[in-house]
C-alpha cells in the first residue's frame, strides 16, 4: 500500500479576480417553449379482434416500430384532423 502525504490546501482565489468574473456575466440560456399540452389517463374499452387488428398493424410497420400506444393516439390525431377539414367545408 502507498503511503502518500495530505495535500496541501490551496491558496485562497484573489477576491478581485473571483469579483472581475462574476461581474463578467454571461447569457441565459435559451429558454424552451413549455408544452401546452398536459397529458390525461383514459381508460380504454377495445374488442379484442380489433385489439388484435391493431398490433398486427403495429407489426407490419417497418422500418420503425412503435408502440400500441402511439399508433392510437396516430390514429386518433388523423381522423381529428380529417374532421376539422370536413368542418371547414362547410
């Protein structure tokens, strides 16, 4: 075992120069766009055929999978947005 001896402490920093870079500042960072959207739980009630008709198409997406989950919600975002067109038409 190596036996070494305390490092010595180092010399406190000049208050002027700790000052001269304080006062330096810098920029804020940029600040991010909050998300206006707050996420809500639903309890979903699906037949199991078309349970079963969804993760087969979750399957036979390539070349990145997704979730189950995320093929609904794309699902349900398409037919809202079909719906505002069809609104709009009128």
């Amino acid at each position: 075992m190596t036996i070494t001896t305390k490092p010595k402490t180092s010399r406190k920093p000049d208050e002027a120069i700790v000052q001269k870079l304080i006062n330096k500042g810098g920029s804020v960072a940029a600040a991010t766009p909050e998300k206006s959207t707050q996420l809500s739980s639903v309890l979903l009630r699906i037949p199991a055929d078309m349970l079963a008709q969804i993760d087969a198409s979750v399957k036979r997406r390539h070349p990145i999978r997704i979730s189950r989950q995320t093929w609904i919600i794309e699902a349900l975002y398409a037919r809202l947005r079909a719906e505002e067109k069809d609104i709009d038409k009128i």
